[in-house]
C-alpha cells in the first residue's frame, strides 16, 4: 500500500503498524522507538484518532449532501413560480412601469447570491404590485398565478430557501473544520511514517528482510495506474445518470471506485465514495448527489489496483434536468 489519497490513509497506517510490531518481536525486550520515546503503540493511538476524524468528515459530508438535497427541493419548487411571474406581469400590465423591474429567473447553476437576489426583487415587486398605486384601468389587484398562488405564498417559499441556503453553508462550513482537523490530524504522523523508514534501519541487521518488506509511503511513479475515461449520460427514463468507462491496461487492478462531489469544482480532499465496483464492470447507474431538478454533482472513476495504488478519471459533471 502506499498514500494515494485519504483512502489510503489507515491501510498504510496498518501496514506500518505491523512491520513495527515484526521489528519489535525480534527486539524484546528493547522496543524500537523513534525522537520523543514515540512507539508501535503511538502509531495505534493515533490511527484510532484520524480514523475517528475520517468518520466525522463523512458524517459531514451526509450532512453536507441531505443539506444540498434540501435546498434542490425548495428551488426546483421555487423555480417554476419564478418563471411563471414575468409573463403573468406582461399579460396582466403590458403598459406598466413594473415591466423595467422583472428580474429574469435565475438557472440551477446560477450563484447563492443570485438567486436571493431574484426571489427577493420578485418577492418584493409582487407586493408592489398588489398595492396597486396608482390604480392601473383593469387590473384588480391582487395579483395571483395558477392555482391561486399568492404573494404570501411565495414569499414563504423564499424565507424556506434562505433557510435552505443558509442551512448549507453551515453544514459545508462544518464539513470544511472537520476535514481540516482530519488533515491536520495526519500530517505529524504521516511525518513519522517517513522517519520511521529512514530510522528503523539502526534497529536491524543490513541483511535483515524486513529491510526488504519495509512499507512505502509514496508508489512509484510506474505502479500507477493509467487513467480511464469516463462519460455521463442523465437518463430521465430512469431518473438517475449512466456512466461509461475504457477498460483499464492495469494487469494488477483490483476494482474500480465511483466517487462524487457536490462542487463547485472536483476536490478530491473532500469527495465521497458512491460505489466499489468489481474490475470486470464498466457500466453503473446512479442518482447519488442528484436528488432535484437542478442538483449538480462531479464525478470520477478511479482505477484501484491490489498494490493499493489508484488514479482518477477525468471529472465529469452531471446537472439534473
């Protein structure tokens, strides 16, 4: 094994726990330690803390996507109102002066701010409307869309997305602390992974195998994998997004892994594991990260091979129609 990424992290912890532990069977009763009396049994104590850290980081990250989902319900409800208000203006007051103020309806893609914006000068407009003053020659306020739909209604549904949004921002915020802990948690003893190589050779004999067995932190530039080539397709038959992927040349490949991401754009620090799926398998099906119209999700594919090296697709994004 070796570190290619956050999902590496503990089997290669593992790896250099047991090498330490083979070092210091043939060393009892002297137990190898590095600066600092820092021993096989730290290494544990501080595994069991970044793996304690890693759960947290995914139990933000639920957080994180439930928040996101929250949010794509509330706009793909939100939207269609939005859409509906500009002509219902036009046709009821061609003449008026409210027509210069109709914002235009903001896209799924579009930023926070924009869409605050938005519902917040329609919000605003339609209340105007309402009051009607000075009266405009056949138009009897208020103004309603199907279904009667009224201004109190739809400025309850934008209070319920600021709530949506804000709700998100805080659970990104909080999954954002809780990656940099995880992070911050692992340098120091990724620090004595890498002294431990260098160090554990005065602890052993030159022609010892464990010299030889000695785990890697970082594979070869030639042990890794060729990257895949992946491609999305939204398939609204089946409401969820069919992936395709080329065969990996890999002669060692253990699996493929599907990861996502919420965006803007692809970080690999924070994304999450969608599936694990067998190396003979180049086809999946998924709705993860996509539970509205409008949600938007990053996806790779990674080729994992059973040294424990791994190499991500290009990142492809998915908009939910």
């Amino acid at each position: 094994m070796a570190i290619s990424g956050v999902i590496s992290w503990l089997p290669t912890i593992d790896e250099f726990i047991d090498h330490w532990c083979l070092v210091d069977d043939i060393r009892v009763p002297n137990r190898f330690v590095l600066s600092g009396n820092y021993s096989a049994d730290d290494l544990t104590k501080d595994r069991k803390a970044i793996a304690d850290l890693i759960e947290a980081v995914d139990a933000c990250n639920k957080e994180v996507r439930e928040a996101a989902a929250a949010r794509d319900e509330i706009r793909a409800k939100l939207r269609p109102r939005m859409l509906q208000f500009g002509p219902t203006v036009r046709g009821l007051l061609p003449d008026s002066l409210y027509l210069k103020s109709i914002p235009a309806t903001p896209r799924f893609s579009d930023s926070v701010k924009t869409w605050k914006t938005a519902a917040h000068q329609i919000a605003n407009l339609w209340a105007t409307i309402n009051y009607n003053s000075p009266p405009i020659a056949g138009f009897k306020p208020p103004l309603l869309l199907s279904g009667d739909f009224t201004q109190e209604c739809f400025a309850a549904k934008v209070a319920i997305l600021f709530d949506a949004y804000g709700k998100l921002e805080e659970a990104e915020h909080k999954a954002g602390q809780a990656r940099d802990a995880r992070d911050e948690r692992f340098a120091p003893v990724y620090q004595r992974l890498k002294q431990y190589r260098l160090a554990v050779a005065s602890a052993l004999q030159p022609n010892s195998p464990l010299l030889k067995s000695l785990p890697s932190l970082t594979p070869p530039p030639e042990m890794l994998p060729e990257p895949v080539h992946l491609i999305g397709t939204w398939r609204p038959e089946f409401g969820r997004v069919a992936f395709e992927w080329t065969a990996s040349p890999a002669e060692d490949l253990q699996n493929y892994s599907v990861r996502a991401h919420p965006g803007p754009r692809y970080a690999a620090g924070s994304e999450q594991t969608v599936a694990d799926l067998p190396a003979d398998m180049r086809r999946f099906e998924t709705d993860a990260l996509l539970a509205e119209e409008g949600s938007v999700a990053w996806y790779k594919v990674y080729v994992v091979t059973k040294s424990g090296a791994e190499k991500g697709s290009n990142a492809v994004k998915i908009v939910r129609p």
